[in-house]
C-alpha cells in the first residue's frame, strides 16, 4: 500500500518509517533536507509556518527544486482555522502555486476552514493537479475538486462514526480520486484500517480500495 502523506522524518514515526512505501511531505526549511532522505519526497512551507519564513526562503526552496527531484510541491496551503495572518498564508501559498506551475508538478494541499479559496485558486489555474490531503470540507466542496481533477485524501478521521458528514462523502466519491494516508499518526496498521474503512463504505473489497489507491498515487504523483 502506498501512504500519499506520512511525515516519516518526524521522531513520533519512527515505528512505521522503516516498511513504508510513503510520499514525505516537507512542513518548511526545518526539514527540506530531512526529506530528502525517503525515496518519494516533496517540498513546501506549511500555512502554520509562513510566519517564521521570508522571502528568501522562497527563493531558496524553489533553488531546491531545482536542483533535486521532488515529486510534489507541498505541503502547502491555507489554515483559517489558525489565528496566523491571512494575507501572509495566500503570499505563500500563491507563491507555491506558481512554483507548482512553474516545475509541472502536482500540489500536496492542507485546507482547513479555507477550501473555499483553495477552489477559487485552484480554478484560475486548470493545469494544476494535486492532493487535498485529509480533506474536510462539504460535499460541494468535494465534488468540485473531483471535477478540477483533484485527489481528496482521507485518513484516521473517517474511522470515527461520529464523523458522519465525511464519511458519506468518502462513501459517494469515485475511488479513483481517492487517497489514502496516516499524516503524523504512529500506528503501522493504520493506513490498513482507513483502507478498510473505505471498503466498508462504498461496500467494495479491501484489495480493490487499495489497488486503485496505489494506481491513483502512482498516476498522481508519477511514481516509478
């Protein structure tokens, strides 16, 4: 199974960072270079970051991908749930987008309380693809990703019932635009239960949902 987003390099993850096929986001410059350690790796600044970042480092990540082999751009996007400057996260984040533009590589987004604006962005720019990592936005918001052709990624939150809206948003998007992930959680079974979970919903096999998640992150992200 392949992990669309775990954050390997991260101390807490050291249990599953062995055995895992995983794609590594990058959160800012504290760890561009830790990344880089894993096979399948990307390079961004995350929205609760943008404050202890500049202009420079900008310019400095996009000499990174340059010069290395990054497959994605991320993680990157906006957070209004944080009380971090707005205007300063859509710098940013606008910035990433033109560098995702720039190098033709997809995007590893984080939304929270702002997949509204992530959908106004993404719709200016139709060459654009990418993940919204664990996705948490309406069943509107779903769908109009999907037709930008947009992946929605989905971990350990759609195993409690109590997220109810979620999951029948799991249980009616088409599973080729589906994700699986772990994000920062430790536990090595649990990519096979968010797996499991989806199977469940959509009343489908386990090895169907993981056959076609692993084609959707091969295809996405170019794996070889």
């Amino acid at each position: 199974m392949i992990n669309s987003h775990a954050h390997l390099d991260f101390t807490s993850m050291n249990a599953i960072a062995q055995n895992a096929v995983a794609i590594v986001p990058s959160i800012g410059n504290q760890n561009w270079t830790e990344v880089q350690m894993y096979p399948y790796f990307s390079f961004g600044i995350h929205p609760w970051m943008v404050e202890s970042h500049s202009q420079q480092d900008l310019d400095h990540l996009e000499y990174l991908i340059k010069c290395n082999n990054p497959i994605a751009i991320g993680e990157c996007g906006l957070d209004f749930h944080k009380t971090i400057d707005r205007d300063r996260q859509m710098y940013f984040f606008n910035a990433q987008v033109q560098l995702a533009l720039t190098y033709n590589l997809p995007l590893i987004l984080h939304a929270v309380k702002a997949t509204e604006e992530i959908i106004l962005t993404l719709k200016k720019h139709p060459q654009l693809s990418g993940e919204i990592h664990g996705f948490s936005g309406s069943n509107s918001q779903a769908q109009q990703l999907v037709s930008l052709g947009f992946y929605l990624g989905f971990g350990m939150q759609i195993i409690n019932q109590q997220s109810s809206k979620l999951r029948q948003i799991v249980k009616h998007c088409p599973l080729e635009f589906i994700l699986i992930e772990t994000d920062d959680h430790p536990n090595p079974d649990d990519l096979q239960q968010v797996a499991a979970e989806i199977a469940l919903l959509k009343q489908i096999s386990l090895d169907t949902v993981i056959t076609q998640c692993d084609n959707n992150a091969i295809s996405l992200f170019k794996l070889t």
